[in-house]
C-alpha cells in the first residue's frame, strides 16, 4: 500500500476479516486477474494444509469455498485498478498496473 501512496493513487483498503469476500467477488476478481483459484492460496497457511488444499485434485469450486470460509488463506494484497487485478506480492506485480 506504500506504493500505491508514494504514486498518489488513492484506494479503499478492504479488511475482508471484517468484510468478508463473497465467492461471488472471488469469481470477479478472478476474471479481472486472469488468475485462477488456486492463485490466491497462501500455501504456508497451516489452513492450506489442515484442509487438504495441496492435494492437486481439489477442484476450483473447493479452493474458493476455502478462500471465504477462511479468509487467511487469502493472498495479499490484492490490488485491482482500471478493472485489472494482481496479487501485491512482488511489488512488481503492482507496478504492472500504471
């Protein structure tokens, strides 16, 4: 988010603790990233293993049933601008979007 402030470009950071994603958000994001499911997974999470998300059969309606029932294991940040989205991590990754 320093980034984002050094470069003056103004953003709603969105705690989804507290304002949980929908998968219906999840399936947007998504699409706008070009991403997959399983993008979005912090595989160091002890949820990921706890919940057999390493397992590559799990299909990617499971993965983003996990991604909203347990929020952490969500990637972060993820930054969307202009109807595009990446994931924060490498900074790079953020650059890519002005």
């Amino acid at each position: 988010m320093k980034l984002l402030e050094e470069e003056g470009v103004s953003f709603r950071r969105v705690n989804y603790f507290l304002e949980p994603l929908r998968k219906e958000d999840l399936v947007a994001l998504l699409r706008k990233g070009g991403l997959v499911p399983r993008d979005l997974l912090r595989t160091r999470d002890k949820s990921y293993r706890e919940m057999g998300l390493a397992d590559p059969n799990v299909d990617d309606d499971t993965v983003l049933d996990a991604l909203v029932a347990e929020p952490g294991l969500l990637q972060r940040p993820i930054v969307e601008r202009s109807g595009r989205v990446v994931i924060g991590r490498p900074l790079e990754n953020v650059r890519k979007l002005f």
